[in-house]
C-alpha cells in the first residue's frame, strides 16, 4: 500500500479546528506559560512540571514525585541542552520494586515538547501512532524496544512523502491527533456506537455534527471514509 501524504490544505484546516478547541488551547498555553515561569529544573520546578503533564494529558504517571526527581537528575545537569535519546532515558523510571521498569513514554515526550524543544521533540500518543500507521501503510515502522526512535522515523517518512516543509511540530502533531481520535471515532460508529468512544470530549461534539463541518471533511485523509449511518445524515 502506497504511503498517503499529508497537504498544506490538511495541516491548515487542523489549525483552524484547534483555534475551535477551547479546553485544548488552554491546556497548551497555560503549559507554555509554565515554562516562561518556570525554566529550570530543581525539585519544585520538575514536580510542577510533571504535575502539569500528567493531570493535563492524562499520562497515567503514578509515581509522580520519584518521576519528578527523576527528571530533575537528568534535565537539571543539561541546562537548556537536548540530547536525541533524552524521551527514552526519562521514560524509564526504576522504582527499585524488583520489576522492569515501565516505559511512560507519552508521558516522557510531551514532558520534552513542552519544556525542552517543541520541534525536536513530537508528541507521542496512540492517536499519533494510528494516524502514522493509516498514511504510511506497509512502509510503518514499530519497534518495542525504542518505540519514540520508531515514531520519530515513522513522522520523518511521512513528512518526506510529503508537501508540508513549511508544518511545524505542533502542527503535525495538531492534525495526527484530531485524525487519530476520529480513527477511534468511526470504529466506534461502525461497530453500533455503544458505551462512550474513548475520544476527546470536544472533538467527539465536533465529529458528531451533522452536516460534516467544512474543515473536518477538508482534514481527513484519502481513503478514511465517512461514516453516516440512517441517524446522522
């Protein structure tokens, strides 16, 4: 299956649909507000930090304050630098309980894109990851032992397919997400709509209206057909 590219006119109408997403903005500048307050890395600074990504993206982070001395021992030390294998030195935190550390990865790069470098760093998240999948087919990557070094080599080969040199990080990352979660969405309508779709609020009352709006229709990709069904046409 031939990789799917991404257009000017998708990443665009993916902007548009953010600037509609109240509690989405808001997340994202309250943290970038955060980071012009709080720019370095002792044990408040870190915790604050931590705190703020995990309750604000639901990272399922449990461990939160040794998560925060953890990262403070590897950011604080770097002072403003950034390193390619910095998401996965965070993302592993040992709580010496005789398991195998558990991989918060999402946690780990969002933690990176807000607070360290926005465009070296995507984000990473399921919805991300299916999008990915869905535009480049057979030629996706997956790889369990590094799974940010295979997302991140997975949104280079989609943006090499692609005509969006000019998309930022969290551009891409704004138009991943809003198809991942309509990914979710149709397989939610297509298998009866029971229960509730485990989709963002706010985009779940943008994808349940009807007629389809402008900028949604415009933002799927090739190939993702819309689901209408008797009551929703």
């Amino acid at each position: 299956m031939m990789i799917k590219p991404v257009t000017r006119l998708q990443i665009c109408a993916a902007i548009r649909m953010h600037r509609h997403l109240g509690q989405w903005r808001l997340s994202d500048s309250a943290l970038h507000s955060l980071r012009e307050k709080m720019p370095g890395w002792n044990d408040e600074e870190s915790l604050v930090k931590c705190v703020a990504i995990n309750a604000l993206y639901g990272t399922n982070v449990f461990a939160i304050v040794r998560m925060a001395m953890h990262v403070r021992s590897i950011l604080e030390p770097l002072q403003g630098c950034y390193l390619d294998g910095l998401v996965g030195q965070i993302s592993l935190l040992d709580l010496n309980d005789g398991k195998r550390p558990r991989q918060h990865v999402s946690f780990a790069s969002k933690l990176c894109h807000f607070f360290v470098n926005e465009e070296h760093y995507p984000i990473y998240d399921n919805a991300a990851r299916d999008a990915l999948r869905y535009h480049l087919g057979n030629d996706y990557c997956g790889d369990r032992s590094e799974p940010y070094k295979a997302f991140q080599e997975n949104l280079r080969r989609l943006r090499a397919a692609s005509s969006i040199v000019t998309a930022t990080g969290r551009e891409m990352d704004r138009y991943l997400w809003i198809v991942g979660m309509y990914m979710r969405y149709e397989e939610w309508r297509r298998a009866g709509a029971k229960g509730r779709p485990i989709v963002n609020t706010e985009l779940f009352q943008v994808f349940e209206q009807r007629p389809i709006p402008d900028d949604l229709d415009t933002l799927l990709p090739r190939g993702l057909t819309r689901f209408l069904g008797a009551n929703h046409l």
